[in-house]
C-alpha cells in the first residue's frame, strides 16, 4: 500500500515477489506519476491498482506491507492485524549488529558520515532506511557479521512500537525539534514515537543522545549513555561535545581526546555536530581517533543537504533542499560567513515559523516560492524588515529573480523550511529543479 517515488515500495514488492509471494501493488497515484517505480517491478509478475485502492484487496491479502506515510489508522488499515513494513520485514530475518539513528533534522547526514567511518573498518557495512534505501535491496546479501546503519523515521519508528523487532547496539536520537504536526496531534505524540528507537534497548546497548534538559532520555534508556553537548561539556560518564570554538572531543571516563579535524568540506556548525555524533559513535565501536578524524576531513557531504553543487563567476550555490523546517533553514543560513541570497517557502505542515525569525535579518535577500507556508511566513518575513522577493510560480524564476541580484563572493542558497508539494513531488525533485536551473541560468548569464 504506497509503491512511491523513493524506492522502498518498489524494494518491498521486488522482495516479496522473489521469495515467492503473489504481490499487488496498490497507490492512488496514477501510472503515470508512478512510472519509473512501475517500470522498476517489470517482469515479476506483479499486479497493480492504481489511482485507487480497492477494499477487497486489502480484505483478501495475507499480508499489506504499507508505506510509512500511510497512518496506522487510515481508513483500510485501522484495526487489522496483519500489517508489515519494509523495515519490519527486513528486521524479522536480519542477523547483523544495527546502529539506528532518528532525530527531526540531520539524521540523513549522520549516517552518512557514520557509514562513510565504518567503512574504513568494515567494508561490508550498509547503510539503509529513511535515506531512500531499503534495507530489503541489500537483505540477501549480508553474511550476519557486517554492520547496518538504519536512518528511521518518526513514521517508521511508530510502525515498530511494541513489537520487539527493533534492539540496535547503538540508538541515537540527533535533536527532536518541531515537526510533521500536520500528522501528530501533541508533540509529544512525536517525541513518544521517537523513543521506540531505544524502547528495546539493555545491558551492554549503547544510546546516543543530544544533551537537552528538556529531554529526559537518558533516565528512560535502559542501556549504556553516551551525551553529546552543543557548547558545553555534558556531566555524564561517557560524552561528547562542540566546545564555543566548534572543536570537538570525547571523553570516556577522565581520557579525552580530540575528535573532528578542524575543517570540514561542509560549512556550520550544525554538519559540525553531526560529524560529532556520528564519530562519537564510531569511537564507541572501537575506532581510533585518528583514523575517524581523518574520515571526517575528506567526507564531502550529502546530496540534497547543504549541497555545494556549482560555482562560477566568484559565486557558489548550495542546495539544502531537505531543510523542510523553520529551524533546518535558520540552522543554514547562520553557517555562513559570505553575503547570502536564500530562496524558501513551499507548503505548509501546520509548524511555527517564529525559529527562523533571528535568522531573517541574515540573507541580504529571501526570495519566496509560491505556497501555503509562503502564503504564512512572508507577512512574518517583511515586518521583521526582511528583504523579501515574491513568491514565485516556479523555480526558474526564483532562480532568475537570485541571479540577477548575486554578485561575486555570494552564495545562492536553496533552504526552504517548508514542504515541497504543490509545486513538486518530493523535497529531492525540488533540488534537482533548483539544480538544473541554476546550471541553466548560469550558461545563459555567462557563456
């Protein structure tokens, strides 16, 4: 239920199909949106029903593997038992040592930089989850001695509650900040599906966290802690922190150590702690300080996140595309130090845009796409004396709008704090539309 956009539909169907199963694939998205993901299934004998869903098939299935973003309770789920998941499928036979890690904004980066470090020691190790991968495409291959790093979701997290499928050797939760409340009635309905990453969690298991005095994790997680401090140093056993000058360190008892280089290829402070968490946790798995230290340094970031794809002309572009919060572009925009053009907005998710407002003087312009979030946010934006462009109808010309304002030592930064659909599909076609128009603009501007 949900083929998608991303993969994991198609990665769930192909799994099932060759162990076997006889699989209907069922979205209410048309074949033609969903092509590549059809296109993807050919030749395994799957039946689809698209643009619809048909009661009947959910009533006659064995098992309805749903999409995360289908609500447990939606209409042809609530109160049936037989329920799975990509990722509930993949832990009912996986063998491997997990490292699971969620949180509202970064999680995406950290594991990549955490299996970017594993895999200088253990080649084998994969990477799966939330970052469009599922762990299903790589199931058969792995011998059950290899690390998997789980990037999860609040939506995939509330499909294991309760089921004692998910016990990594490492939980980490990154930061909780306001998210998805168009889907949660409390946040504190957020945070409680957070928490199942280390519901399972004992003995010698390792939880990772920010350390915040509004969370009390830490007091609930019944396996080892481990601390990670924005600023100052955590008064826990085992820790990690960002001091005021961004250097980072790990303790252990009373040995300390130096544990990010002093320069990243991504700016701010924000990747900075990010990198820290996910060598917090390397160091936590034996690795050696210098060997994480000198992973860090040549890890060249994250598509779609803080993304330096282009530069002409004196003038550098990022696409932070993935920045769907207030607080993910606020984050953006203060990690850097040259004149800034931002381009935001999109649709909204029901969150408060007050995070972004210290941050509004910054951009030497905010040029705004058409939306429902724009629709709230641009009043905010011009009485905080912000300068504010648009919205615009589309991304060539919001992009147009920004070249004609850049100038030499500029960055152009795509970091929208909101949603993307209503103009597009997913938060990835939207950076690959800022891409290709960025390319397009600058050929057009310089050749």
């Amino acid at each position: 239920m949900g083929l998608g956009l991303h993969g994991g539909g198609a990665a769930a169907a192909r799994y099932l199909a060759e162990h076997g199963a006889q699989v209907l694939c069922t979205d209410l998205r048309d074949e033609n949106t969903l092509k590549a993901s059809v296109e993807s299934l050919n030749g395994l004998g799957i039946r689809f029903v698209l643009g619809r869903h048909d009661k009947k098939d959910f009533d006659e299935a064995d098992i309805i593997v749903k999409n995360p973003a289908v609500p447990i309770d939606a209409p042809l789920l609530a109160g049936r038992k037989n329920i799975e998941t990509d990722i509930s499928l993949f832990l009912q036979c996986c063998r491997s040592p997990l490292i699971a890690v969620t949180g509202s904004k970064g999680k995406s980066t950290a594991v990549s930089l955490l299996h970017h470090i594993f895999r200088r020691h253990y080649p084998g190790t994969r990477l799966g989850g939330n970052i469009t991968v599922s762990p299903l495409s790589f199931v058969n291959e792995l011998r059950g001695d290899e690390p998997v790093i789980l990037e999860l979701s609040s939506w995939q997290l509330a499909d294991l509650r309760g089921r004692g499928l998910l016990r990594p050797k490492t939980a980490c939760i990154t930061n909780l900040m306001k998210d998805h409340q168009n889907r949660y009635n409390t946040f504190a309905d957020y945070e409680a599906d957070k928490k199942v990453i280390f519901e399972n969690s004992k003995g010698e298991d390792w939880c990772v966290f920010l350390d915040d005095p509004r969370w009390n994790w830490a007091l609930e997680a019944r396996g080892r802690v481990l601390l990670v401090g924005d600023g100052s140093e955590p008064q826990s056993p085992c820790a990690a922190w960002l001091d005021a000058k961004g250097h980072g360190w790990f303790r252990e008892g009373a040995q300390r150590e130096e544990l990010l280089p002093k320069a990243l290829r991504v700016p701010g402070r924000p990747y900075r702690l990010n990198a820290l968490f996910a060598g917090a946790i390397a160091r936590l798995w034996g690795m050696g300080s210098e060997s994480i230290r000198a992973a860090l340094a040549e890890f060249s970031g994250v598509p779609y996140r803080m993304e330096c794809f282009l530069e002409a002309k004196g003038i550098r572009f990022f696409d932070d595309t993935a920045a769907t919060i207030p607080d993910a572009a606020a984050a953006a925009v203060r990690s850097f130090d040259m004149p800034l053009i931002l381009i935001a907005g999109g649709t909204d998710k029901c969150l408060d845009f007050a995070p972004f407002d210290a941050a509004a003087a910054i951009p030497k312009r905010i040029i705004m796409l058409q939306g429902s979030a724009s629709d709230a946010w641009l009043p905010r934006l011009k009485a905080l004396g912000g300068a504010v462009d648009g919205p615009y109808g589309s991304m060539e010309a919001a992009v147009g709008r920004a070249m004609a304002l850049a100038e030499p030592g500029d960055t152009v930064l795509l970091s929208p704090g909101a949603t993307s659909f209503g103009m597009f599909n997913h938060e990835f076609e939207r950076g690959d539309a800022f891409k290709a128009a960025c390319r397009k603009a600058v050929l057009e501007q310089y050749q």
